[in-house]
C-alpha cells in the first residue's frame, strides 16, 4: 500500500493516488470500460485539489510533462484546419487525458515508496489472474464465443491481459527475498491464456517480443553466474506457454494461434483471411489517403471515409463499418496529418526517454522494464488496432507512465540519509510505514 508519508497534502490525495493504481493494475478486466470514466475522475479530483499547487512547486523535472502537452496539442492544431463545424473540434478532446495525467505525477511523487514496484507486480499478477477468471467464465460457463464483450472489445481485453502479464515480471527485477517471487511468472502465462480465449491475433504475438524483452532485462540484471539459470528458468515458461497452446488447439481456441501463419501468409505473399484483407485494404487505402493530404489529413471523423476513393467497391460498404483504420500509426496519420504522425512518435517513446531522465536509483531498472514493456506492447498491439486515441487505452497509457514515473521511485527521505542530531553520524532511512 501507499506509504503514510507527511507529504502536507490531504489523506484523501493520498487514498485517490492508491485507487488510480489499483483501478490500473488490478481491476481493468473486471471493471472493463468503465475504468476509463472512474480513472478521469480520480484524476480531476487530483487536479482540482488546493494541494495540486504545493505538488506543483516539489515535483521533480522530467520532460514527460512537456511531451504529454505537445502531443496532445498537435492533433487539435490539425483539427483546427480540417473541422467542417464546431462539433470536429470536440475530437480533440481524446487526447485530454495526457493533459490530466501531467499533475497525477506532481501527485504521485509524494506517495513514492521503496517496494512500489513490488507492489505494481502483485497488482499486475492480479489483474492478469482476474482476466483469466473472466475470460474462463465468459467462454467456459457462459457459451461466449469469444472473451472480452461486454467489460469492452476482444482486442482491448487481450491486449490489457497481455499488457498485465507482463508488467507482472517487475516483481523479480525488484530487489527482494520474499517467498514465491517465482510466482510472477505466471504473469505471461494468464496473458497468452486470455489471448486464446479471445480469439485475439495481435495480442499473442506480442507475446513473444514482450519475453524477449523481459528476458533481456533478466540476462542484464543477472550476475554471470546466474545467467545459465536464467536462461533455464525462461526456457521452462516458454514450454509451458507451449504446452498451453497444445492444449488450446485441441480445445478448438485456434483463432489467435492463427495470428503466427498469417503473418508469415502476409510476408510471403499468400492468400489471408477476409479479417487480414480488409486490414491490409485499410493499410493501402490509408497510404494513398495520406499522401492526398499529408498536411493536416482529414480529421478525426473522417479518417475513414478519406480511405474509400482507393479501396475497390465492393470493400466500401464494409469500410464504413469502422472507426478507425485498424493501425495506430495509419489512423494519425490519416486523422491528423504530419502533427499526428509526430504526436504518435512523441508517444510512442516518451515513457523511455522520461524514465533516463529519472535518477538512477535502486528502482531505476524495475522503473525501465515497465517503461519498455508498456512502449513495445502498444507498439505491436497499435499493429492491428488503435490503442492511443481510444479513450480506454489512451486513459491506461498516460496513467501508467506517470506511475511509472512518480511513484515506481525511491523517496527523497530514503535516497538522502538524514544527519543525526549531532550531525557526526548518518542516521538509516526509515522505512515507510503502510496505510
């Protein structure tokens, strides 16, 4: 829990701070959409705070703060020259959380603790478990067909699982001796189960970028001794993930497992499925609508109908049935032009470059790890499907970063020890107390 800390701010900052981690990291794939509406809210109630301003005035510098604002501005600079009435403008406001989420760090710093990211582990582990269990009933109990409807879509709810699982693994690169930290190995394994239960393609196959990145940081954390272990521990849960996929095709869960063939389908030329065309009828459409206006694009709105000269007829009744073009990338870059295709890349990599600009404390290598692992999971998810720019996973982005940034860190107390009342001799860092 969030460490009682004399921050001078209220109690009530502080259980607000605690709920936005919790709704994050433990509860998205029960509470499902919803968590956006509660996450805002706990978010204004932070900002409109008397003690925002103190917040203010202690926070730490770190560029997150200027790279939130800036992307956030640039796709309502290009709404502003492509809106046909008032209401396109609104469309700007999808990108409001980045901005509510730049005092939530101001926030957060005050409530650091030494074992966050222990703490972020569990919750992630969690979350993943929680996923498991709703996708189990949905599927197993309920006869769905796939996971995820109604708490929100089959992607958003892979996605998150898979996300979780491996956040999940922050937990063995924090120093600790507690029992069971084996335990947060679990966390792909829930991840790639909740991917089959929802048929969702994109979400398995970050499965193996995301271990290799987790394993990455394993081998460069391990003493060289360690590493045969290493490598041994990590081979164990690649059989068993393997083992689980056995399994899951002879229970017929084969559309995401289909994800791997069809990827090797489009490389190579071959015949797809009707799902993989229309994307790539997306991806070509998209292309040519973007070089048609390049400037500022088409607005939000309109991203999808800019598409429709350059795809063949008989696709356009089909096209019309979506929101956005199935590609992260593709969908600012139509939407919103050059500022969105700079808005995106900002994104894209802000968490990582404001984690090198955080000091390099004991956490510094559990705060990386979270930090890669959210920027590389969006970057394979928005493969497929939008995430930033949808209102739940751009709320999940921008307030992931910021606990990343301001809680996952040591407190100043801890990282600069106090001189004893004599002032001959350094006196320990206390540590913090639990609400």
């Amino acid at each position: 829990m969030i460490a009682a800390v004399k921050s001078g701010s209220p109690s009530y900052i502080r259980w607000a701070c605690l709920a936005t981690i919790v709704f994050l990291f433990a509860l998205p794939c029960i509470v499902g959409r919803l968590t956006t509406y509660f996450l805002l809210l706990l978010a204004i109630f932070v900002l409109i705070s008397p003690s925002v301003i103190a917040a203010f005035r202690s926070r730490s510098r770190n560029p997150i703060d200027v790279m939130f604002v800036t992307a956030a501005a640039l796709p309502a600079v290009a709404f502003l020259f492509t809106s046909e009435d008032a209401g396109d403008l609104l469309y700007a406001f999808n990108f409001a959380p980045l901005l509510l989420a730049v005092p939530l760090r101001w926030q957060l710093e005050k409530y650091a603790q030494v074992d966050s990211a222990l703490l972020i582990g569990r919750l992630s582990l969690a979350g993943a478990g929680i996923a498991v269990i709703v996708g189990a009933v949905q599927v197993g109990l309920l006869g769905y067909d796939r996971a995820g409807q109604p708490l929100m879509s089959t992607f958003h709810f892979a996605d998150t699982a898979m996300l979780l699982g491996f956040t999940a693994l922050v937990g063995l690169f924090a120093r600790s001796k507690q029992r069971g930290r084996w335990l947060y190995l679990l966390g792909p394994v829930f991840g790639i189960l909740v991917a089959l239960l929802s048929g969702t393609r994109g979400a398995l196959i970050a499965a193996p970028v995301l271990g290799f990145v987790a394993l990455a940081f394993a081998l460069a954390k391990a003493p060289a001794r360690h590493r045969g272990m290493t490598l041994l521990v990590a081979g164990a849960v690649v059989v068993l993930s393997a083992i689980l996929l056995f399994v899951a095709a002879k229970a017929g869960l084969t559309r995401a497992l289909d994800g791997f063939s069809v990827t090797q389908d489009v490389i190579a030329g071959g015949a797809v499925d009707q799902s993989t065309q229309e994307r790539l009828t997306m991806l070509w459409g998209g292309y040519q609508a973007f070089l048609r206006a390049p400037l500022f694009g088409y607005g939000w709105i309109d991203m999808v109908p800019a598409i429709l000269p350059y795809v063949p007829s008989g696709e356009v009744e089909r096209m019309l049935t979506f929101r956005q073009l199935h590609n992260g990338l593709l969908s600012f870059a139509v939407g919103a032009g050059i500022p969105g295709i700079i808005s995106f890349l900002i994104l894209s990599v802000a968490p990582v470059i404001a984690v090198f600009r955080t000091p390099r404390d004991e956490l510094f290598v559990p705060r990386l790890y979270l930090a890669v692992t959210l920027c590389v999971g969006y970057a394979v998810f928005q493969l497929t499907i939008i995430m930033i720019g949808f209102e739940f996973h751009t709320v999940q982005y921008a307030f992931m970063t910021m606990v990343i940034l301001g809680f996952v860190r040591v407190p100043a107390a801890a990282m600069e020890p106090a001189q004893s009342a004599r002032g001959n001799a350094p006196v320990a860092p206390e540590t913090a107390s639990t609400a």
